[in-house]
C-alpha cells in the first residue's frame, strides 16, 4: 500500500512567509506527517511552526515518545518578546504500510476524514495530558482508498468577519469537500482547489495563514518503461522478461525497443500515422503494453511537458505520445526503467534540435524531475 500526500497552503494578506508549516518524513514502515501553526504570523510564525515541525518529525522517525516530543518542543521554542509566548499548534499523523495510524491534535481544528465513497466524518479521539498540554489522540485503520485531511485555523475560519459572521467552520468545510472529492484523481488537486475555495471567502486577501495536507491511503501504482536496445542483442530476451513480469503499467520508448518486444513475444507491432502534435512522433499499439511511443523526441518533450506542472490534471488535453506518456509518469508512484545502452548514430545527427541529448542525459533529466515529483524511480541500465 502506499501513502500519497499533497499539501497546498496560503500566507496572511501582505506576509511574505506562512506561519503554517508542514514536515513529512518516511521510515521503513510508515509515513509521519506533522503540521503547525505557529503564533502570530509571518515571519516569527514561520520560526515557531517550522521548528515544531522539524523537532517532532525527526524525534517521531527515531521512535521518541510523544510526551518526551512535546516536552521538548515546549522547551526549545524562542519566546515572543511582545506576547512572553512560546507557542505553536500541533498535529501529527502516522500511517503505517498496513493501514494501522495514530493521530494527535494539539490545538488545531479537529481533522476530517474522508471514506473511500466520499463522505466525511470526524474521527473518534480521546483526551489525555501530555507534558502539562491537553492533547486529543485516536488510534484507527485505515482502508484502501481513504483519506484524512489535516488543516490550520485558517481553513475553518476562511470568510470570518466578512462573508461570513463566523467563518466556514469544519461543517462548511466538510461540505464544499464533498463537492469536489469526484472531480480529481489526484489528492494534489484536491487540496490546491479546497485552498482556492478558502482564498475565495477571505475575498483574496485572508486574513490568516491556511493550510490543508491530505494523506491518501491507497495502492501503489507502479510503471516499468523500456527505452533503447541493449548493449549486447543476447540481453534482449532477459530486458523484455523484465518488463512483462513487473507489475502495473508498461511503456516502451523507442522504435527500435518496441520492435525487440514484438519480436520476444512474436506479436504484431501496429504503427500509427496519425499526427496530433507536428512535433512529436506518432505512438503505436502492442498487445499487453500500455502505451508505445518513439524514442528520444518524445522522452524529451515528456520532461518539458512534466517539468512545470504538479499533477497530471495540469497537462494539456492532448493525445501525442508525450503528453500520454507524461500522464502515465505522474499517475505512478514507483517507476521503474529498463534503459538501453546502444547508441544510435541518428542521434548524433546535427539536425536534431540543438537541446537534445542522447539517451543517458535525457534519462537524467526526466529521473531527477519525476523524483522532484516525489516519484520512487529505478534505472537498470543494459
């Protein structure tokens, strides 16, 4: 199972730092997420919330118990000279690879939680003392395709003291969530747009630091694309084997790639000639493949087309190869790819576009992007 994660936030009107702040950090069996809200706003809120965040993900991720964590929070923040406060909000959420999670609030609005049918609830919690500071706990389990949404005082208060007496507050919240959970696949967009909405009720101007981090719990989506021939033509029946035995979806890249596959597993390649982009290559069709394109153009046009966008429901509405294959890339969590080291001496030819690379550097270029997405990627050169 995995754990997907997305966080959107805004700073007050005329900060330049939110005072929210979000750490999420990973070990072998679980993923921790810590929100604050630190005191005031700004720059001072920005210190508070930030430190809160580091010091009790790093102390959870080595096992510290919580009540040595807020002891030590409580301890290490700068006291505000104008409030003599040393204060932030605290939430943590830990959700462990079998579903088991643990939740604490400390001060924040209480979390929603959010089924695998789109309806939404608050999750039972217990009251305890923790280091003189009142905490609501609850241990659960979470199921495929749930999800529980964490946010600072900002959310729930979006609109107060203008189109709205008293704000949104968490029923209002809750039920404009519930108008847009059908719209996205991706967490990334839901929580970007449940942002837009609270901009919207501070009339663009809020009024505090807002933030939302939803944690997806959900299946891994795993990719393997094949581009480029192997070295030596005896590794082509063992780089084909891997492709079809792994998991998920699967892509080849590359004409020549394609071909090897078709030929492994005797099955008719189809080529396309239909042109949806000048620019890109047609795809083709292979019976037990996702998708097939060319090679080295498209690959470089997918990392243009990934580069500047953080989901795949920011793409264009297109259907050459690079962009399909860009949508493939960002719906996956782990992506594994089975390069080929032949060198092609068409790709060294002057009329290619001047930033074109050869394969090594465009492979590098689209790894560290899909990494900078938070993408699990495995090269396996041959």
């Amino acid at each position: 199972m995995f754990v997907e994660t997305s966080v959107a936030s805004i700073s007050k009107y005329n900060e330049e730092l939110c005072g929210d702040n979000v750490e999420i950090v990973e070990n072998e069996d679980s993923k921790i997420i810590v929100l604050s809200d630190g005191l005031g706003s700004g720059v001072k809120a920005n210190i508070l919330s930030t430190l809160t965040t580091k010091i009790a993900s790093r102390l959870l991720k080595k096992g510290v118990p919580l009540e040595e964590v807020v002891d030590t929070i409580t301890n290490t923040l700068p006291v505000c000279k104008e409030r003599q406060l040393a204060y932030s909000t605290l939430s943590i959420l830990q959700i462990f690879n079998d579903g088991k999670a643990y939740l604490v609030e400390m001060d924040n609005p209480t979390s929603f939680f959010i089924d695998s049918k789109g309806n939404i609830s608050k999750i039972e919690m217990k009251t305890r003392k923790v280091a003189d500071k009142k905490i609501n706990e609850a241990y659960f389990r979470l199921k495929n395709n749930e999800m529980i949404m964490l946010v600072s005082d900002g959310v729930t208060h979006a609109g107060i003291g203008g189109l709205l007496n008293f704000g949104l507050g968490w029923d209002g919240i809750a039920e404009h969530f519930e108008r847009i959970i059908g719209k996205y696949q991706s967490s990334n967009k839901l929580v970007e747009e449940l942002i837009e909405v609270c901009n919207a009720y501070y009339c663009m101007e809020p009024g505090d630091d807002t933030t939302a981090v939803i944690a997806h719990f959900r299946e891994e989506r795993e990719l393997t694309l094949f581009s480029g021939p192997p070295k030596s033509i005896q590794r082509d029946k063992e780089i084909v084997n891997k492709l079809i035995s792994n998991s998920g979806k699967k892509v080849i890249a590359g004409g020549t790639s394609a071909q090897i596959v078709s030929r492994e597993l005797d099955k008719e390649l189809e080529v396309s000639l239909v042109y949806y982009d000048p620019e890109i290559p047609p795809t083709s069709q292979l019976d037990g493949i996702d998708l097939v394109t060319e090679g080295l153009l498209t690959l470089n046009k997918t990392v243009e087309r990934i580069i500047n966008i953080n989901c795949q429901e920011d793409l264009p509405k297109q259907r050459d190869g690079a962009t399909e294959l860009a949508r493939l890339l960002l719906e996956s969590d782990s992506i594994k790819m089975l390069i080929g080291k032949k060198i092609n001496p068409a790709h060294q030819s002057l009329r290619l576009p001047e930033n074109m690379a050869i394969r090594k550097q465009i492979v590098k270029r689209l790894v560290n992007c899909l990494k900078d997405k938070g993408k699990k990627v495995i090269v396996e050169w041959f």
